[in-house]
C-alpha cells in the first residue's frame, strides 16, 4: 500500500512538472480532469480551475456544499492560482490548505 501510494505521489509530481512547462499539453493530456475521458494517469490531480461540484468533492473535507461554493467564486473571479488563494478567497477553512495542495491543479 505504501509503494502505491508513493507511486501516485510520484505521478502527481511528473504532471504537475509537465502542467508548468506546457499548461497546453496538460489540457491535452486532460490532467486534473477525472470528469473527462482520458488516458494519462495523472496520480489523482484535480484541476481545481475546471473541475465540476462532483469532482471537487472528491477531496477529503470538501462537502457538497463547499464544492458548490468553490464552483461559484470561481465563476465569479476567475481562475485560482494556489491552493492558499483558492482557501482564503472562498473563506476555506485553512485545514483544507495542505489536501488541496496535495491534489489540487491550477490550470490556466
């Protein structure tokens, strides 16, 4: 169980690398987007900027009605660029801070 899960941290380490030096291959490769059809194992990311409410739920503390009002400041200021702004911007409790971090994606 711990080679697995230290293999799915490693893998989430590898797209986070590939999201920074390309974002645009990222969409390609569909990183973050579990909602979506794809065929890259990502390690479990979340891309907390285009993800749904069903898939932000995903995350452990994040309820039904967090995720919704995740979705709804996001509509309404725009993108996220870390896990810190996300939690300050829609009032988070800071305990979700390093889950967030951990399998959170800020895509462009």
């Amino acid at each position: 169980a711990i080679a697995a899960a230290n293999m799915r941290r490693e893998l989430r380490r590898q797209a986070r690398e590939h999201a920074a030096e390309d974002p645009a291959l990222a969409r390609e490769l569909r990183i973050g987007r579990p909602d979506l059809p794809r065929q890259y194992d990502d390690g479990g990311l979340l891309d907390i900027n285009h993800v749904p409410v069903a898939a932000l739920t995903t995350l452990s503390g994040v309820t039904p009605e967090i995720a919704e009002r995740i979705v709804s400041m996001r509509e309404h200021v725009g993108r996220f660029s870390s896990a810190e702004e996300l939690v300050a911007t829609t009032d988070l409790h800071p305990d979700l801070t390093p889950e967030i971090k951990e399998y959170g994606i800020f895509l462009p």
